[in-house]
C-alpha cells in the first residue's frame, strides 16, 4: 500500500488493450466474483480477457476508463459506453462468454439503448476502497455523459443498500427496473 496515497493523487486516463486482464477483472468483480483482492495469484477467465481486448464488446478497453496510483499501478476502473449499439455488442460479448452464462440471454432486458451513456462496470482495488475514487470514477462517467448530452444510466442491486444511497447522492434517481443477469436490478438514471 502507498503510504501517501490520496484520492487526489489517481490519474484516470483511457484504458488501452494492453490493460484487458485488468479490465476482466473489474468486470468480474462488478458481477459479483471477489478478484480484485486476489490478482496476484489469480487470473480472470481468458475468454473475459480477450473480450476486454475486441473493440466490439460490451467490456472492450475502448470502453473503459483505468485509474493509476502515481506509480502507474491500477487503483480502479469504469467501463461504460454509449447505448446505440448495445445489442450488437450484448451479441458478441454473449457469444465469447457462453461457457459462463447460467441464465436465459433471451429473457434479459437492454441494459441501455440510443440516448443513454450506460456505466456498466466500476471497481476499486481493496487498499483504494473507501477513499472516494469510487464516486470519482462514476462522477467521471456523468461528466462525459453530460459533455455528449445523453443521461447516464446504470443497473443497482436492490438489496445493495450502500452502493444506491451513493448513487442517490450523486443525482441519479430510480427509473424502472431491469431484469438482467437472472436478477432483478434498479434502473438508475442521472440526467
């Protein structure tokens, strides 16, 4: 750990393909799986991985935000992109990952659509947790959705009462539901 680290010091920069394995993990741990305390002896899934590597995936690196310790080493990451063509990427990502779909892709819901900048993905590792890089990185998210002038958009678990109070406090507000993954999800939107 950085004994000097401060949320201040983070520097977010664009994500490039170098940074898949990366990526994979964030969004494993965004769907649920505890990597991001474990990468140092474990990988994510290589089929993960080389969807982060395509430019045409839901997880691609072009989609995604990396933030650095002043060392260079990844702190955390965003991984959100615009809606028009979510169901052509939703396609592709699908079809590399099925080995790992235990749910009916059929019966999901558009996790987006036109108009809409949809954060689909942010992690922080363990020793930057609770220092607010979290909200920077999806204050980050609301900027860029602003500056293109599209309503960012994301999915919240219901029962995770802490992650939608931070939502709720950066301004967005629930707008429906979802059903995605097998589960049912809060539509949260800030416009």
């Amino acid at each position: 750990m950085l004994s000097s680290f401060s949320p201040s010091s983070i520097v977010l920069r664009p994500a490039c393909a170098d940074d898949a394995p990366f990526i994979a993990a964030v969004v494993m741990e965004a769907l649920g799986n505890d990597v991001m305390a474990h990468l140092d002896t474990v990988s994510p899934d290589a089929a993960i991985v080389e969807v982060c590597r395509r430019p045409d995936t839901l997880y691609s690196w072009q989609h995604t935000h990396i933030a650095t310790f002043p060392d260079g080493r990844p702190a955390g990451a965003l991984v959100a992109y615009r809606g028009e063509n979510y169901r052509q990427m939703q396609q592709t990502t699908f079809s590399m990952l099925r080995h790992l779909i235990t749910f009916d892709i059929e019966k999901m819901d558009d996790e987006t659509q036109t108009g809409e900048y949809y954060i689909d993905s942010v992690a922080v590792v363990p020793e930057s947790r609770g220092m607010g890089l979290g909200r920077k990185l999806l204050e980050h998210a609301i900027a860029c959705a602003r500056l293109e002038g599209l309503a960012a958009v994301l999915a919240c678990d219901p029962h995770n009462i802490s992650a939608r109070n931070l939502y709720e406090r950066i301004g967005f507000h629930v707008e429906g539901r979802l059903f995605i993954f097998g589960e049912d999800y809060l539509r949260m939107v800030c416009r």
